[in-house]
C-alpha cells in the first residue's frame, strides 16, 4: 500500500481522523454499512485519499478495534493503580456504571466489540483476540481484591469472565430490543451490578 508522504505525525492524526469518523457514522448505521466514501465525506476528502492511509475497509475496521483495545489498556492500568489505594469493590462499580453508561452511548461500537460475527475462517482464538486486554485487566482487578482481602478467593480469570457476562446481559437484551416494554433498561442495569456484586462477594 502506497503512503503518503507526509510527517509520522501527520500520518496518524489523518488516520485518527479517519477512525474518528467511523466512530460517529457508527451512530447512524451499523459497521457493516460504513463506506470508505461515507468516511472520506465525514472528514471532507476525496474517497480516493482514504487507500493513501488504509488498505481497505476491513484494515480500518482492525484498526479502529486495535486503538480502542489500547485506550481500554491504559484506563485499566488506571483503575488497578486507583484499586492499590482505595477499594476495589469501588472501582468496580464506578466501572460497571461507566461500561453500563458507554455502552448505551453508543451502542454499535459495543455491537462491533461483542456482537460481530467470527470471520470467515472460523477461528475462535482470532475472533476473541480484541476482548483478551478486558479479561486480562479485570481478572488483574479482581485478584487485587482477592489478594486485600477485599472479596473471597475465586479463580480471577473465570471471575472476570462471569463478571462481564453478568454485566453484558441486560446491554445485549437492550440492544437486540428484547427487554419487555415494563422494565426499564437503567433499572435492569441497576439489578445486574447488584448481581455482580453478589457474585464476586459469594
């Protein structure tokens, strides 16, 4: 793939700006509807400018899924450096509600994380591949508190994983519209963290 030739800084704020658009017509329509020229139209360049910085579709897609996994990373590092001083059932739930909180924000980047369907191949390990820094910084979390005493000796890494299947539950019903018309969605979120909690307290 040809690249243009530009700064290294210029070069990633272009393709910043290019993932950035995709982020915001995720809005409108699902991922597997985002052009190339209904990005290049977001950011007001030619579509033809967007192979000067992506290969394709599916490599700004990775891209895009690659710099989230990142940004995911360092604000974990954040909550398990936050969980050495004050109580890790506290960070949790500040970040239950935020996840909670993001993902009702905007749905289909959360559809694109936990929703897309396995690649053609098949292969289970490279369609997990962009959730393993979640596993990993939670499971972290969760042996900090099990290590203070904080919550009762559980395998983390199973822990973590029933966690956020727990959290995921009513975000997935919510999304697919399946929810019945007499619950609402904030007050099922509310009961799946007490859930949660239970849980990691049992």
């Amino acid at each position: 793939m040809a690249r243009p030739k530009n700064s290294p800084e210029k070069i990633e704020r272009m393709r910043n700006d290019m993932m950035d658009a995709v982020i915001d017509l995720l809005d409108d329509v699902s991922p597997d509807k985002v052009s190339i020229r209904m990005i290049a139209e977001k950011i007001g360049v030619s579509h033809m400018v967007f192979y000067t910085y992506f290969g394709d579709r599916s490599e700004i897609m990775k891209a895009l899924i690659d710099r989230q996994k990142g940004r995911i990373g360092i604000h974990f590092e954040g909550l398990i450096e936050k969980a050495r001083s004050v109580p890790v059932k506290t960070v949790l739930a500040t970040l239950l509600k935020d996840y909670a909180q993001t993902a009702q924000d905007h749905p289909k980047i959360f559809r694109m994380f936990w929703m897309t369907p396995k690649s053609d191949k098949g292969d289970e390990i490279e369609s997990l591949k962009h959730l393993e820094p979640i596993f990993e910084k939670l499971t972290a979390l969760i042996k900090l508190g099990i290590e203070k005493g904080e919550l009762p000796k559980k395998e983390p890494r199973l822990a973590a994983v029933t966690m956020l299947t727990i959290a995921n539950a009513p975000l997935i019903l919510n999304l697919c519209s399946k929810i019945p018309m007499d619950v609402g969605c904030g007050a099922l979120i509310e009961e799946v963290q007490k859930a949660v909690f239970t849980y990691l307290s049992a």
